[in-house]
C-alpha cells in the first residue's frame, strides 16, 4: 500500500495547462471529510502527435512500471491520470465499433477481470474497469430512469441489488462519476467510442450476435453472465441485502467504502507523482499541447 499521506492542494505549473479539482462530498465518516484531488483535463490539439506514436504511448501506459505506475496494477485507469482523453478516444475511434472493446482492452481503458471485460442485463451492455485498485462497471443507461440519467449514456454502478435493481447512488453522482475524476473521465471516453445506435441495446435474444460488442475478437469468451458479475468483480456471490425498497439497505455505506478505499491506498500525492510522469511521458513523445 502506497504511504504518502492525502494532500488537499491542487498541483501548479504543470504542463499542459492541467488543473486539479474535485473532493469527496461530505458522507458520515471523518475520512469521507478528505479531499482527492485528480486531474481536470482542457481539450487539447493532438495533430502533432501522429497516430502511430499515440498508438505506442498509450500501448506503453497500460504496462509501465516507471515510478508511480510500478505501484498499479496492469490496466488500472488511474495510469491514464495526466493523459488527455482526446488521445484515448481518437485511439479507439479509428476503428469500427465492432473493434472498440477490442482496442479499450488492449490499451487498459476497458479491465480484463477473472477473464471476463463486459456483461449485458437488461437491454444494458456492461464495460468493466479498474480504478483505484477496485473493480468498478459501467452500464448504459436503457430508459434514463430516475430523472438524472439519460438514456444510452454510460454511468458507474456498484453491484446488482435484490430483484435486479443495479446498486448505485442518488442526486447527480450519476453524472458526476460519483465526485471522483477518474470515473468521470472514463464517462466522457466511453460516452464518446461506444456510442452506437441506442437502438442496438433492445436487440432480440436471437439477434444478439449483431450487437457491436459482440462482434469484437473473443468477445464471448470474455462475457460474464450477469447472475456471475457480483461474484466476478466484488468477490460476492450475492448482494440482494442491498435493495432500493428497503430504507435500511446499507448500498450507500458500500459505495462509500470502494470509493474511499480508492482514496486511501492512493492519495493526492500519489496521484500528482502519476500526472508528472506522465506529463514527462507525453513532452518525450513529442506531444503538444493546446497553448
């Protein structure tokens, strides 16, 4: 475990024009009182970096065991902390869609867990990520139920509840990566390459071959049947005591501690060392950024 204690100031005079921002909210804990802090990333000009050295810096990202990074796991997210988003979703967006998953897996955006990378419940396709050192999917949303959701955009979700009901949060955590720029970001990337027709997702169960995700290499071989994504990513076999009906569920204490678990094990000073390097990365690269 990383032992830089969590520092509440923001990261100055980096390159690339990065800023630092964002906080836990306050929850009913002390620790949930502190601060994580990670990058908020400007919209950048890439033309200078040609596709095959974008294709070579992000290939070497998911692996790199330079200073901060040798302390994350292969395909953890938290790597990408200082990478501009452009640089990921023009990577993917080159291909057709039937080759995103693909190309997400291969550069560490989308997680290989126990051999499996996504899942598909109820007219909802299922990407899985690591942040953090925790296992946390994306579903896209069928209906925008709720009213702070809309319909065929990607949000993180932490589990499936009794009776189906997918575990997640109230207010706008939906929108907001649940405060916490690493799932945000990683909104924003999957908003932006898997975004085929909605219609796609009500695909009958004998039409489902023709669903893009499907069509990606192996892309059964790495499905996780729905009934097997609690066990796959949480390590439980069951979690129906959560359950939105029941006023006692304790889902918003178990949300709390896989983000605060996130928080702990690598804090701001962590994080900052991981935007410098990459920053470094990027300037040997020949990357330049939007002036």
């Amino acid at each position: 475990m990383h032992t830089h204690p969590p520092v509440a100031q923001s990261v100055e005079q980096l390159p690339f024009k990065e800023t630092v921002a964002g906080s836990i909210p306050a929850g009913r804990t002390n620790r949930l009182q502190k601060k994580y802090i990670m990058e908020k990333l400007q919209t950048p000009e890439s033309n200078n970096f040609p596709p095959e050295k974008r294709t070579e810096f992000l290939l070497n990202t998911k692996i790199n065991k330079e200073g901060a990074l040798a302390e994350l796991e292969e395909g953890d997210f938290l790597r990408y902390a200082g990478v501009p988003s452009e640089l990921i979703t023009e990577e993917i967006n080159q291909l057709p869609m039937i080759e995103h998953l693909d190309k997400a897996r291969d550069i560490g955006v989308v997680a290989t867990i126990k051999d499996a990378s996504w899942s598909y419940m109820d007219n909802r396709p299922v990407l899985f990520t690591k942040v953090g050192g925790q296992n946390v999917p994306f579903y896209r949303s069928s209906e925008g139920t709720g009213g702070n959701k809309t319909a065929g955009k990607w949000y993180p979700f932490f589990g499936i509840g009794a009776q189906g009901w997918i575990i997640k949060g109230k207010g706008d955590d939906h929108e907001t990566g649940y405060h916490n720029p690493a799932l945000n970001k990683l909104q924003g990337i999957f908003n932006e390459t898997f975004n085929w027709e909605h219609e796609l997702d009500f695909l009958k169960t004998e039409e489902f071959t023709k669903h893009p995700l499907t069509q990606n290499k192996d892309a059964m071989k790495l499905f996780c049947p729905p009934a097997f994504l609690d066990l796959t990513l949480f390590g439980k076999k069951d979690l129906s005591e959560f359950d939105i009906e029941n006023y006692r569920s304790k889902h918003k204490e178990w949300i709390e501690d896989i983000l605060n678990t996130m928080y702990e094990k690598y804090p701001q000073e962590f994080i900052d060392e991981v935007i410098k390097l990459n920053t470094e990365r990027l300037a040997k690269s020949g990357y330049l950024p939007k002036k």
